[in-house]
C-alpha cells in the first residue's frame, strides 16, 4: 500500500468518525426536542387553567417564558434540520412589548432588589415582525443589564432619527468591551457572555434594524432601533415614553385588570 493510499484511507476514516459523531450529536438533539415539547405544552395548559382561578395577571409572564422555551426548541429543531425557523409577520405594538417583557422579567429583578420599570406616555408606532422574537431581543438586553448591571433598570420607547427606539438603561459600568466585538460570532460562541447580545442584534437585523450602545454618565444604554410599520406615522415632533412603575415591576392600569382577567 502506497503512501498517499495510506494518507487517503486515514483522511476517509477520519471524515467518516466526524460524521458518525456529528449524526449522533444531532440525534440527541432531536430527542432532546422531542421531549421537551411534551412537559411545555402540559405546562402551558396548566397555567391556562389556573389561570381561572388566580386570574390572567398572575400567570400571564408564566406563559410568555414558556412560549420562549418552545421557540428555543424550535429553533433546535430548524437548525438540526440545517434551517432558520421563519419569522412571522405581526404588528407589533411597542408599548405592550415592554410590559410584557417587564412582568416576564419583574421575578428575577425583585429578589436581588432591583428596580425594573417601564417609561411609559405618549404612545409610539407599531413595528413589524415577529413579536415573539422582539420580546426575546429586549428580554436578552434586561437580562444583561440584571447580570452585568447595576441599579434600576428601565425601559424606554421613543422615536428618533426616523426610527422606533426601544431602550434599556442601568446604572453600571457600561459594556467591558465595545458592543461590536461582544456580538461576533467567534467571541459570543466561547462562553455566555455576549451571547444575548447577538442573538439581539441577529433579531434587530432581521427586522431591518440594529442593535446601538449608547454610553451613559454613571450607566449603559442599548438600543435596538426598529423601522415602524408605517413610515407616514413617524410624522410630527419626538415621542418619548413616560414613566410608572411599581415597586420592582409594573404596576398594570385598570385596562390591563378588565382584558387580562
């Protein structure tokens, strides 16, 4: 047997053990999302029936963390598939996005005695996209400004420069390294941290925007910036948001008690 024989079956058995081993890793992950989708549905339906006796209010972010769990598997279940699962189209209404990903978020701010708000006023345009993804961006920014940051944390609506800003502040050091190398590829797949950040700015992209830092005095603000659904209603002065809060979460108008009961 010839040298270059001998280099050719190495090489061959050697692609081949990476494509067992690769055959068997996304085996397991298709086990993996077969079964979590049993316990999440059962779950959901849990929290929908308790739901009648507690009221909508209580269970609602329940059932928001758990549909964000069965879009993690789908996306697993797309990408062992060697696809992207496909965004929807909605019209999203920003204001109610950031109540959402309020009340979901408010249990992890409490207990470590953060305060997490909503500026609320004026209201803004909607955007379009897939408001499931858009919660999953901005509830990825609170969730790094619970673990990095410091102080109160809010969120924020405006319109600016011809786009819909969705912003969360806090009141820590800022991001360690610039917002651009946080979200690259290569850094983001070493480890956690950056990893919410990309996967925020991939959504903002998606949605034809982007994802901004924009430094503070005494704290950190990121930014996705959003096209409104309508470009006509951008027209008339700036909007901001303007603020309630109550104690570490939201405090729901009596609209939120008649349609969420």
């Amino acid at each position: 047997m010839g040298a270059w024989t001998v280099v050719t079956f190495v090489v061959a058995s050697l692609a081949l053990a990476q494509w067992v081993a690769a055959r068997r890793r996304l085996e397991r992950i298709a086990r993996a999302g077969h079964e979590l989708r049993a316990p999440l549905c059962a779950a959901r339906l849990a929290a929908h029936a308790a739901a009648r006796d507690v009221g909508w209010l209580a269970l609602a972010p329940v059932d928001r963390e758990l549909e964000r769990a069965a879009l993690a598997v789908e996306d697993l279940e797309a990408a062992r598939a060697g696809r992207r699962l496909a965004d929807r189209r909605d019209r999203v209404d920003v204001p109610g996005l950031l109540d959402d990903v309020c009340r979901a978020w408010a249990p992890l701010a409490w207990p470590v005695g953060r305060d997490l708000r909503v500026e609320r006023g004026a209201p803004v345009p909607a955007v379009g996209g897939d408001a499931r993804r858009l919660a999953q961006a901005v509830g990825n920014l609170v969730g790094n400004a619970l673990e990095h940051g410091d102080g109160a944390i809010v969120l924020r609506a405006r319109v600016a420069g011809g786009a819909v800003r969705i912003e969360v502040d806090d009141a820590g050091g800022g991001l360690r390294a610039p917002l651009g190398r946080l979200t690259r590829r290569r850094r983001s797949g070493r480890g956690a941290r950056g990893r919410g950040l990309a996967i925020a700015a991939t959504i903002a992209r998606r949605h034809g925007g982007r994802l901004r830092h924009e430094p503070l005095a005494g704290g950190c603000r990121l930014v996705l910036e959003l096209p409104p659904a309508d470009p006509a209603a951008l027209g008339g002065p700036e909007r901001v948001l303007t603020g309630v809060r109550w104690g570490a979460t939201v405090r729901p108008s009596a609209r939120d008690l008649r349609t969420l009961r």
